[in-house]
C-alpha cells in the first residue's frame, strides 16, 4: 500500500473545528477525516503557492473535465460541461436553491433522520420544514412512499432536499427508489435537491447511482450537488459544484449562485479539484479499502463486547449510525456522559431530526489505532451509563 493511513496526524493547536477541544478529548463527530489527503492535491496546491500570487481565479476547462470524465469513469454518467456551476460549497448551493427556487412560507421536504444542516438551510430562510421519516424496522431504513406522496401533494410543497448517500444513515438509494421520487415529485410540481456529496465514499460492492441519471424526468426536474471534500478531506477549501441538466433551472440557478456571491472560487480551490478527479483515483481507492476495514473492526467489537448497541448496516460514508435504544432512548444524555466521563465525542443522533432520537453517529475516518481508542471509550462509557441506571 503506497499511502499509509494509520500515521498518526496531530491536529491539535491547527484551527481545526473537530480538533479544537480540551487534551483528553477524542473527537469523532463532525464529517471531516483525520488522514491527510492525497500527496497529489497536496502537491498540485504546493506548486500554486509557490508561484507567488494568489490573485482571482477563473474556472478553466480542465475543472469541467476533470469533473465530467470522473463521473463518467467512476459513476456512468455523462455531465455536459454546460450543466456544470462551481460554487463554493454544497451547503451554499442548497441554500442559494432554497433562497432562489422557493418562495417564503413554502414547504420543504427532508427525509429524517437527515443531515442537520439541511434544517438551518430551511429555516434561516423562512421556509418550512416538512419530513418524511424514513421507516426502520430495527434492521434497515426504507422509504414511506405513502407518507412521502402525501406531503408531496400539499401544493405548499415545492422542493425536496434528497440526501444520496444518505447522511448519517448511509444508505445508497437504489435506481427503483430513485426514479419512484423523480416521478413523484414531477407528478406535484416540487423540485428535487440532491445532496450528493458523499457519492464517492461508497463501500466497493456498492454503487452510486446520480440521481439525475436515472430518467429523463430525474434529469430535467433536479438540481445536483457534488464536490471532491468529502472524500478528499478538503473540505476547508470551499469548493463544489452543481449539476444543472435542465436549462431554465440552470439560468435561475447560476443567478442564484451568483447573486449570493459564492460562485467564485478562491485561488486553490481549482487546483486541488482538478487534481482531485485527475490524479487522486488511486489514493481514493485505498483509502475506502481502510474505511471498510475500520467499518469492519466496529462492527466486530461491537457484535463481541457491546451486543446491546446495533450497527445500522450501511453502503457508503464513514459515519456509523448506531442504534443504542436497548441502552437509553436519551442520546442527548448518552452523548453528553460519554464526552464528561470518556472524553469520546460523537454526535447525537436527535440533532438530525427526532427520527434519530435513541441513535448516535460516529466517525470511524482515522488511523486504525486511534479509533480502538475510541471503541474502548465508548465501551466503558456505555457499560458506567447502564451502571448508573441502575
């Protein structure tokens, strides 16, 4: 393996968001990875400094290709150049959408347990919030159908916020699944989102399938979120990108964008995307081969030493739902014990929506060692929570 991910990366004192907490605090909450990203985007962004000068940056043909032949390659699915808007992140874009393609006062649909950040983009802005709580049956997630064509009927519905990948649920939404809600959604004029922004983090016997690839309605009636951060661990460089198949949806979209002023990149942000969908594929590929094996030591001391908690099985991203309801339904609490008495901080499962209320997510995107760190936490901090219980 020419990348090595168990070397131990100290983040601490950097301005790091997940790392800026006290010394014997062991973060695995929020989405980013503790492995320092491919020595190709490294590079590239070396040389770009190097040159001196960090004046405005343009968007060159290289970006549009670099993401077009990735996701051909990698996904099956040809992206025009026209189609493409860089943006300077994904939850920007969702939120320019929001802003720009609903009006006050109208509804906008989530599927809960979802990424909480979803909320703030619907709420900020005036809209409301409506979910559609995705089934679980102590096993695996599905989708209410019923309930879904319901809220999608209330003519105050007029978007819907896909999550593809889903986060923190992890899930991969089949080509059925997909092209069900395309058909919905164009049946009652409400126009789909999509997140997909974890597309590249599948497990290697899965597959993403682009929401806008499945038909022509999906196509024509969506607006796609990608960018490379997630699965490069760059996310502090603030660049993205959406995917606009459908002409007047892309001028309303790039007025959007532009109006809002985060269609401009900074004078990295292409350089490391190119390098990215050019030169990382091989550093990508091992890295998701570490995930399943860090995915499949959880799932291993956890079926051997804390059978009371459940791993929800999952097909892409590095977040583990956890389901801890045989322990407590009050994962605010858990949450809360583990971080004073352990140290261990992950997150609440409840701040997704209360469809994760019982539930946790953890980060497993770190060296093999320090996440034994963390499972030995979370064990002592579950068995000290059951002892006071009782």
């Amino acid at each position: 393996m020419p990348y090595d991910f168990g070397i131990l990366t100290d983040r601490r004192n950097t301005n790091s968001l997940k790392w800026d907490v006290g010394e014997n605090i062991l973060p695995m909450w929020v989405a980013d990875m503790d492995f320092k990203t491919a020595p190709e985007i490294i590079k590239a962004i070396q040389e770009k400094v190097g040159k001196g000068i960090l004046g405005y940056t343009i968007v060159p043909d290289d970006w549009y290709q670099s993401i077009s032949s990735w996701w051909e390659r990698r996904h099956n699915f040809k992206i025009d150049k026209e189609w493409l808007i860089f943006c300077t992140g994904v939850v920007p874009a969702i939120s320019s959408a929001v802003r720009k393609m609903t009006s006050v006062g109208e509804n906008v649909l989530v599927q809960t347990p979802v990424y909480n950040i979803f909320f703030n983009s619907i709420v900020n802005n005036g809209r409301n919030i409506v979910e559609n709580k995705l089934l679980y049956d102590g096993k695996e997630y599905s989708i209410d159908f019923k309930d879904l064509e319901n809220k999608l009927s209330d003519p105050q519905t007029t978007m819907m916020i896909l999550c593809n990948p889903h986060n923190p649920i992890g899930k991969v939404w089949d080509k059925e699944v997909l092209k069900r809600i395309g058909e919905l959604c164009l049946k009652y004029h409400v126009l789909v989102l999509s997140d997909e922004i974890h597309c590249d983090l599948t497990y290697t016997q899965y597959e993403y399938i682009p929401f806008a690839s499945v038909s022509e309605i999906c196509e024509k009636n969506s607006i796609t979120c990608i960018a490379p951060t997630k699965a490069f661990n760059i996310a502090g460089l603030q660049t993205a990108a959406v995917v606009i198949p459908n002409e007047i949806l892309r001028h309303k979209m790039n007025k959007a964008l532009n109006t809002d002023e985060v269609a401009e990149p900074n004078a990295i942000a292409i350089e490391a995307t190119i390098a990215a969908f050019t030169k990382g594929e091989n550093w990508l590929n091992e890295l998701r081969l570490y995930l399943e094996e860090n995915i499949k030591f959880v799932k291993k001391f956890m079926e051997s030493e804390l059978p009371e908690l459940y791993l929800i099985p999952a097909h892409a991203t590095y977040l583990l739902w956890v389901d801890c309801r045989p322990v407590t339904k009050d994962t605010s609490s858990l949450c809360k014990f583990l971080l004073e008495e352990t140290g261990l901080y992950v997150s609440n499962g409840e701040s997704y929506g209360k469809a994760g209320r019982g539930f946790i997510r953890i980060n497993i995107a770190c060296p093999k060692e320090r996440l034994e760190d963390g499972i030995t936490r979370l064990k002592k901090g579950i068995k000290l929570y059951q002892s006071n219980l009782n």
